[in-house]
C-alpha cells in the first residue's frame, strides 16, 4: 500500500512518497523561513504563493529522486486542515488533481493528527497514550485511545509554546523561527531571571503563555540583560509548566505512556528535561527525531495510510478548514 502525501499548511512545502510495507521511499522539503524571516513571522499571501511556485518543480524532484512509477501509487493523503487557509487550498488541489489524473482516491489528514503518527514512522506505539503537542500553532494535552479517538484534556488559552518562543526571540532581536535560537542561546546561559509560570498551581490542564512574553519584555527594555541567561530563564520557565500540566494529565487519566510532537519538541532542553521525568518515574516516553518533530509530509502519509486501512477517503468536492478541531475531525474521518 503506496501513498503519496501532501503538506502546505503553513511555511513548508512537503512532499512524501510512503509504503506502508518497505516505510518511506523518498520526501521532498522545502522551508520557507528564509522568505518569510524579515516580516518576523509567517505571511499567509506569500505562503500560498511560495506553494503554487514550489510544488510541481518539487514533484518533479521526488519522482527524479526515487525514480518511482507513479502509477504504483494507490491514494493520496494531504492536509485539510488546521492552518493557513490559502495555504491549505494550494495543496489540496495539488492532492485533487494528482488523484483525478491517476484515478486514485483522496485522503485528508489532521496537521496535528500528523504529528502525533510522526511518531509511528520510527516506532508504532501501543494505545492508549497521552500526547503533548507543542507547535508553534498549538499548545494542547490529548488522550488518544485509538486511530482517531482524540480526548482533549486542556491547552493554551492565549499564545502556543511555539508562538512565544518566536514572539521572544523578535523582543531580543532576532530573526524568525526564534525556536531553534533560543534553544542554542540557552545552552550558554543560567535561568537567573525569575520569570513567571502562569496557571501552573491551577487544577485545570489549561496554560498560559502570554504573560511571559510581557515579562521578557520588561526586562529586554530595560536595556542591560544577558541574552544567553534569558534564554534560559525563558525555556525552564515554559518547561516547568509544559511538566506540571502534562504530570497533571497523567495523574487524572492513569495513562502512562507519553508522546511529544510538534516544532517545539525538537527542542534540546525539553528532550532532556522530559527524558529525565521519564526515567524519574517510569513513564515511556516517546519523541520523533527533530526532522520528524517539525512540519513535513512524512507524518500526513503515515497518519493517511492509517485512515485509508479504516476504509475512508474523502469526496470529490472535499474542502479545506483553516481550524477544525482534532477531536471533531477524528469524530468525522474515522
Ligand atoms: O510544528 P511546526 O514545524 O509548525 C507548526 O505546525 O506550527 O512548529 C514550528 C514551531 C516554531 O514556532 C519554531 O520556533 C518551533 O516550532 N521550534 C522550536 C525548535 N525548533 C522549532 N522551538 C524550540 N526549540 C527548537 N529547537
Ligand atoms: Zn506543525
């Protein structure tokens, strides 16, 4: 069982050639940091745009790379969503029109959903199993119980993890994504700044990450602060909530087995804190290599051969959603 997978929701154009049987054959990246880095952020227009120029010399290069004969292809998967909505709409016609010429159908994929299976490309896990999404879009604790079965549990009310690491490092004057550099800055510097840990005594499996920002802010204008210890302040005081909430989230369910995706959890120091939780207290612990951690379409093809194996594809006149929730989608596509 062969698919191809299709990722634009945001600033990675993605393709991936996966066997269910062999794993994968090839995928093609392509970011679109560098574009979009002098605006600070991402920009929805130029994303969709940067999509149409990119994916068919893109195609071109994963056929060329893999030498694969299309025709063996028996689906296509790709995002219908979350993300930027223009985006989303590129590639879905991408997927539609690939499967029109080859006559094969259509699977949509969840972006999260993606990155929760980003898991399964190394390793398949056993259900159930609690997942920690941590993306620059999302900040959300799941109970999966199956293919499709998503619990939420609790997430950010305001910025996404990822979100503040960028905002963070724009304060202090860098470039865009702020993730990876804040994550190398850290390793030079102390946690000397007392920073805050929103909503992380409260009951609730809900965050908060806003107030943060403001904190740094205050010390960035105050002129004379070490970038390096910031860093570091920064990251262990997102880190003390991310553990207190995701412990939180082991405690009320009794689930033990953990996984975390998304950007974020490409992050050096969350690898090392949560894999010492682990050990501490005997909690498998599962993480994808960095490379799987963000954007790509590797994670679309597995999760899409895991909807397919159900029996589910999508209509002809299937659109894209700039945010349907996980659950409600797993409810719908499965
Ligand atoms: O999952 P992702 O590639 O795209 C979304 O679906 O949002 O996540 C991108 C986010 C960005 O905010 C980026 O700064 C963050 O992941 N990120 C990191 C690291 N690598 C990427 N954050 C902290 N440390 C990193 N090493
Ligand atoms: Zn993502």
């Amino acid at each position: 069982m062969i698919t191809l997978a299709v990722e634009t929701s945001c600033d990675e154009t993605a393709l991936a050639l996966y066997s269910r049987e062999h794993g994968l054959i090839g995928d093609v990246l392509l970011s679109q940091t560098k574009i979009h880095q002098e605006f600070g952020g991402v920009v929805p227009e130029l994303s969709a745009r940067e999509h149409t120029k990119n994916l068919l010399p893109l195609f071109e290069l994963l056929l060329k790379k893999t030498s694969f004969d299309l025709n063996k292809v028996d689906f296509i998967s790709f995002t219908l969503t979350p993300g930027l909505i223009l985006s989303l709409v590129v590639g879905a016609s991408f997927a539609k029109s690939v499967a029109y010429a080859l006559r094969k159908p259509l699977v949509p994929v969840h972006h999260l959903e993606g990155h929760i299976y980003s898991v399964f490309v190394e390793k398949p896990i056993s259900y159930p199993f609690l997942v920690l999404i941590v993306s620059g879009g999302h900040t959300d604790l799941y109970l999966v119980k199956d293919f499709g079965k998503y619990e939420f549990l609790g997430g950010t009310l305001d910025d996404a993890v990822g979100e503040s690491y960028d905002k963070t490092a724009k304060l202090m004057g860098f470039g865009y994504p702020g993730g990876p550099i804040l994550d190398r800055l850290a390793k030079e510097g102390k946690p000397s700044y007392n920073l805050p840990r929103p909503m992380i005594e409260e009951q609730t499996l809900n965050m908060s990450f806003s107030g943060l920002k403001t904190a740094v802010r205050r010390i960035v204008e105050s002129g004379n602060y070490s970038k390096e210890d910031l860093a570091s302040s920064f990251q262990e005081a997102v880190l003390d909530v991310l553990e207190a909430k995701t412990l939180k989230a082991i405690e009320l369910t009794g689930v033990r087995r953990l996984i975390i995706v998304g950007g974020v959890s490409a992050n050096s120091r969350l690898r090392q804190r949560f894999k010492e939780l682990s050990n501490n207290l005997g909690i498998e612990l599962y993480i994808p290599h960095p490379k799987l951690s963000t954007d790509n379409a590797v994670m679309i093809a597995y999760a899409g051969l895991e909807r397919f194996k159900r029996g589910v594809t999508a209509p002809d006149d299937i659109n894209p959603e700039p945010n349907v929730p996980l659950e409600t989608f797993g409810r719908i596509w499965s």
